[in-house]
C-alpha cells in the first residue's frame, strides 16, 4: 500500500478515535447519539487503523 493511502487511513482513524473521546455520555446530554456514537465511532476507528497491516499482510502472503 502507497504510504499516502496509508496515512490517510490512519488520519480517518485518529478523526474516529477523536470523536469517540469527546462525544457525550449519555442520552440526557444534548442532542445526538450519546453512547451509540461512541458503539458506532470505535469499532470504524479500529477497522481504518488496522486495514494498511492486514493490507501489507495479505500482500506478503501472497
């Protein structure tokens, strides 16, 4: 994988992670997704930041 497209997958990561930390807890703050933002948020940070390893691994397994 192009190390550019890699940065930017991890960038897409940290932009994940970041909403995640600051988003709000609970129903009764705000308007918005509360928790489920976070469920949604993390689990898409963890796949953008570990698609460039399973990348360079498939490419050198074959």
């Amino acid at each position: 994988m192009d190390p550019k497209l890699a940065f930017f997958f991890y960038l897409a990561a940290l932009v994940c992670f970041a909403l995640a930390a600051f988003s709000p807890m609970g129903p009764g703050v705000g308007r918005g997704g509360g928790i489920g933002a976070r469920v949604g948020l993390v689990p898409l940070g963890l796949a953008l930041w570990l698609f460039p390893l399973l990348w360079a691994t498939g490419a050198a397994a074959f």
